[in-house]
C-alpha cells in the first residue's frame, strides 16, 4: 500500500484533500456516489481522471437532459419572482421560457433526439407546458409556500460534515432547488422533469441519496444559524416531458405535474450518514491502493444505456492506453455552484 503525502495543494474544484493526519477528506454528492457504488472504475475514469468520451457534437446536451436544464431554469426564475415579492403574469411566463429556452441552446439539442423533441411540441409545446403549470402549480404555491432559497448551494466549506473515521472525513455538498416554508414545515425542494407519469412515479426518491441529503443538509445549516428546526422530508417537483392524452384508452385522465414527499426519520438519516461514511473509506482505500474494482455487470447496462468505458475495458489491457488517447479527453470538473467569493472554496 502506497502512503500518502503528508499535505497536497490539489488541483481547484477536486472532490477530495489529502490531510496532514494521513486520512481524506471528501466534498461528494448524490450523483458521485450513485457513480461509486455502480462501478468504481467507471468512477475512477470519470471523476478521478476525468476523462470522457470525444464526441463530435461537443456541447450538445441529449433532449431530456436540456429540457431537463431548461424546466429548472425557468424554475428559477418563477421562484426568484415568488421570493422577491414580485407579481408573475402570463406574458412573465412566456417570457421566462424563451430566455431559458436559448440560454439552454434546446434547438441545438433536438439534433440529438429528433423524434423526442417532435413529441414534446417544439417551443409552442414548452410554453404550452409551463402556461399549465403557472396556472394549476405556481399560483397555489403562491399561497402556500414562503420561499427561504433558490438555488444555494452548501458544503464547500465544510458545512455539513457527515462523519469521519481514521481515514477519511465527509463532507455532504449540494444545490436544492428551493427551500420553502410549507404548513410551518422547512422543507427542500427539488425540479425533476420525468418521460411520462405513471404508477411507479412518486415512489422513486426513497430510497435515495439526493434526498435524505437535502433533509439533513437543511437541518444541519438551520442548526448552524441558530434555530432549532426539525427537517424531516422534501418535495419532488415531478413535471412530465410528455403531455398526457386528453382521450386516454382507461378514460382517467393521467396529470402532467405531480409532487413526491419522500420523509426520513432520525434512524433513517443516520442510516443514511453511516453509509456515505463507508463508501468514503473504501474510497479512500481505491484512492491509496490504485486499486479500483471493475463492476462488469453494469457494462452494458450502466443507467440504461452502454457504459461510456464499455470501448476501453472491452479491449486487451496493453491497447487501452492508445484507446485512452485516441477516443478521450479530459473533462473539466463540474462545479456544484459558484463560491461567493471568486476563488474560494
């Protein structure tokens, strides 16, 4: 086993530190431990060597992760409204969707997904679908939500500490979409955008390590200022991509927006802890060995489509390092949200 040094200056936005002390401390996400318990080879390639794949499209997003981008920018920008105070009319609305609809670049998109962007209406069908949810989801909320935060991002400095042990130290990081006051409740909110609603919909975020996060995260930080809060669920703002039929075959008409409220005891959130800290010590363990186990079942399966390593690791070991050259190139690290203050951390 190789040993680490003893104080490393890493590289800006690194998910990891090495300490004076030996161990690790860790600044993760939902995303990068989904990844980690899927395959840490995928992980390793992807946030340790950030490498990705040369595509020929460069920037372009597929269609339903933009439109995915552009339903929470637009829903931003209702919630920013609702929190300032400031009246949102339809025209508002119509506004709000042709900005994020290029900031977003959708028409560049639909290159990659033709029939799926033809389905969804084009722009007239995005306005389509936010003119509906201004009138049966934001004018409710209008009423019932008292909006703490929209887009704030926590855990680059620390914040929320969720465990350390004699390798590593975890820190949790994060951007809800909003925080909101709820029936007396702080409660986390989160956009999700989703191909069409159905049975199985609301059940999907629990368990989950996104959501639990946001609980604890929101209550751990209320705690910090000073208030004592209980947090105990979150929101899932679900929107379907698809608009439902006016004339389905069953004659019930199936909703376009639906809200999940997954909630997490105490038992479950320290559960929840307790496992993130362990993935982080065998992370810690691949990150002092080199040594990163290769998940071959997830292969040709890996969140429904083929691994984006499936190319490099289906080849011999001695021709993957001329695969590695010709077919990928390093990624810039993402970036859960901006510091307030250029350069820090």
């Amino acid at each position: 086993m190789t040993t680490l040094p003893s104080v490393v200056q890493t590289k800006p936005h690194s998910f990891y530190q090495f300490l004076s002390d030996g161990r690790i401390a860790f600044y993760v996400d939902a995303s990068m431990m989904k990844d980690f318990s899927h395959c840490e080879a995928y992980f390793h390639l992807k946030h340790v060597q950030r490498k990705k794949l040369k595509y020929t499209n460069k920037g372009i997003m597929p269609f339903p992760t933009a439109i995915g981008s552009w339903w929470s920018s637009v829903m931003e920008r209702f919630y920013k409204a609702m929190r300032e105070g400031k009246d949102f009319s339809q025209q508002d609305v119509q506004d709000a969707v042709l900005v994020a609809w290029h900031e977003c670049n959708i028409d560049e998109s639909s290159a990659a997904s033709p029939d799926t962007f033809k389905a969804f209406g084009d722009l007239p069908g995005a306005l389509l679908m936010m003119t509906e949810y201004y009138k049966t989801q934001y004018l409710i909320d209008r009423q019932n939500w008292k909006i703490v935060g929209v887009e704030e991002g926590f855990g680059l400095r620390k914040e929320v500490k969720l465990g350390e042990t004699r390798s590593c130290v975890v820190y949790w990081v994060g951007k809800p979409d909003l925080v909101v006051v709820e029936n007396g409740r702080l409660t986390p909110v989160d956009h999700k955008t989703v191909s069409r609603i159905d049975g199985s919909t609301i059940g999907r975020y629990k368990p989950s390590s996104q959501m639990p996060g946001y609980v604890y995260a929101c209550e751990e930080l209320t705690k910090q200022l000073g208030y004592n809060v209980r947090v105990d669920r979150c929101v899932v703002n679900i929107c379907s991509r698809t608009r439902p039929s006016d004339n389905p075959r069953s004659g019930k008409p199936k909703p376009r927006f639906v809200r999940a409220y997954p909630n997490f005891s105490r038992e479950e959130l320290t559960e929840w802890r307790n496992q993130i800290v362990s993935k982080c010590e065998r992370l810690a363990t691949c990150l002092k060995t080199g040594v990163w186990n290769w998940n071959e079942t997830q292969c040709h399966s890996f969140y429904n489509r083929p691994c984006d390593y499936l190319k490099l690791h289906s080849s011999t070991p001695s021709a993957r390092d001329i695969i590695m050259l010709a077919d990928f190139e390093e990624a810039k690290p993402w970036v859960p949200y901006q510091p307030e203050k250029e350069g820090e951390e």
